[in-house]
C-alpha cells in the first residue's frame, strides 16, 4: 500500500514538472510580432508637446497596413499639421520577427511618392504598389527589443543609416513604442560625428488619436 501512494505522488510530481514544462515551453515560443504590429498602427501628433515647448513642432504621424498578404508592412506619412497635403516624409515600413523578443522595422522609399499622399485613408489603394516601385535603405531598419507588454525599445546600427540630408553623412533612429505614443528620435551627423539635424533635447512624443 506504502509502495502505490508513493508511486502515485511520483506520477503526479512528474505530471506536474511535465505541466509546467509545457506552460513554460508556450510562454518562450509566443509570437509578440502582432502586439508590436498593433501598437505601429495609427494616427499620431506631437500637439501636446509643441504646446509645452516651443522648439518643436506639431507634427502628424500616419501609420497603416497595407499588403496584409504579403506580411506586416505599414504606410508612413509625416508632416507639419497644418500641411498634411505636403508630407516631408513617405516611407514604407516592414516588420518582421528576428527572435522571442527582438524585432526588426525596416525601410523603404517610395517611387513618384507624391501620388500617395494621404492614402493612409485608403490603405488598399496600395494593391496596385509594386516592390518594384520601392526601395530598401539599407543599414536603415530599426532593431527593437520588447522591454514589456505593449512597450518596445530600439534603434538604428551605428553609423549604418547613410543621409546626406543638409549635408550629413549618416543618420540615427531611437524610438519607443508604447500602447499611447510613440517616441521618435531622428538625427543627422556629419563624418566627424558632429551633429547636423533634427531635435536637440530628445525625441518627438506622438501621442496616439485613435
């Protein structure tokens, strides 16, 4: 009798480490590229920032998906608020998963980019883009790491984003990316690392509209 109640919280322990194996094993192996996903998608402005300080401007940030067959690629669009007809920048953004808990944004320009302004509210007028008509920046993408649920951290390589916007040499990307804003940090250095554009103090703060 000793023996079978000692067999049975045997059998029962092993199930129990067999359980929690299995419950631990789901938990490495969850896929947060749709969370991260999500949280890029959007309508955003730095209003509330502008207002606080004066150096930077209110600046509207379009962000949907578009070739949902092809995986998770998203419209970009900025501009000055008050010039929403005329973006400073169009890109096209594809995110992909590099492991458990890091994440890769890359980006591409897009060809006579003028005829997609404002299509961000139609996002399948995208269906007729061709990847032929885009093109990859190169050492560009932003490498981001999910710190916490709906809270991803990352940057661009260094040195490896070339711009010779305003005469600099190669450009920087720190963002974060959280379930109500986003934090956007873009400068331009020359090759002798001296800074040449962008935001001084820190990044831009889009807060979320929808």
């Amino acid at each position: 009798m000793h023996r079978f109640i000692i067999l049975c919280l045997l059998l029962s322990v092993f199930s129990c480490k067999n359980q929690d194996t299995k419950i631990s094993e789901e938990k490495t192996t969850t896929n947060h590229l749709p969370e991260l996903f999500s949280l890029m998608q959007g309508s955003f402005d730095s209003e509330i920032q502008s207002q606080v300080d004066s150096t930077y401007f209110n600046i509207s940030l379009h962000m949907y998906p578009i070739w949902k067959d092809k995986g998770n690629f998203l419209y970009v669009e900025q501009a000055l608020n008050s010039k929403q007809d005329k973006p400073y920048r169009q890109r096209i953004y594809e995110v992909v998963k590099l492991n458990d808990s890091i994440f890769s944004s890359a980006i591409y320009t897009i060809e006579n980019d003028s005829l997609w302004i404002g299509k961000w509210k139609s996002p399948e007028s995208f269906d007729t883009l061709s990847m032929d008509n885009v093109t990859k920046k190169e050492g560009c993408e932003v490498v981001l790491k999910r710190i916490e649920p709906n809270y991803y951290k990352g940057k661009t390589g260094k040195k490896t984003c070339e711009s010779s916007l305003y005469g600099a040499s190669y450009a920087t990307s720190e963002v974060e990316i959280m379930e109500d804003k986003i934090i956007s940090w873009d400068r331009g250095f020359d090759d002798k690392d001296e800074y040449i554009w962008g935001a001084e103090k820190g990044g831009y703060i889009f807060n979320k509209l929808d």
